[in-house]
C-alpha cells in the first residue's frame, strides 16, 4: 500500500537548507514514507508527544525549526518512545 505526502507552505521549510546538503544521508528515507510514518510527521508540525503506540519515524525534512539540535533531540524522542512501547507490547504478551 502507498499513500502520497504533499506538504506546502509559501515559505520554505526551516529544514531545507540542512535537508539540501545532507539529502544523500537520508536517500532511503526519501524513497518512501510510510503510512505509519505519518503520524510521527503530524505529531511533530502540531507540537505533539508521539502517540504510544506509534512505530512510525518523522523525516527531519517536515522538523519546523532549522536547529539541528532539536532535530536530533526529536528523533531521540522518537527512540525512546519505540523502546517504552516495545518493553509494555514484550511484557503484556511475555
């Protein structure tokens, strides 16, 4: 199954310089996002906690600040919240 990502503002995007230059580091997350991706996107434009069930990545593209650093403190959030629901879905189904 695929699904198709149009984002659009008048603006460039904070993160297109950065993505510019470092676009062959992300050359496989460029091929496809995912349908699972989408939510991790969405939770990141709106300033939102990842959802806990979530298993899908944001791409560094749609980060709406041109910081590095909160680029990589949000997909170390990201990280992390993978980690606490694989402990919670390995301890409930043992």
């Amino acid at each position: 199954m695929r699904s198709v990502v149009f984002a659009y503002q008048k603006t460039p995007f904070a993160q297109h310089e950065n993505f510019k230059d470092l676009m062959s580091d992300f050359k496989d997350m460029n091929k496809s996002i995912k349908q699972v991706d989408l939510a991790a996107i969405v939770s990141v434009l709106l300033d939102l906690s990842f959802p806990f069930s979530n298993l899908g990545v944001f791409h560094p593209a749609f980060y709406p600040s041109e910081n590095l650093t909160e680029v990589h403190a949000a997909f170390m959030t990201n990280l992390n919240q993978f980690e606490t629901y694989l402990k919670a879905y390995c301890d409930a189904t043992k």
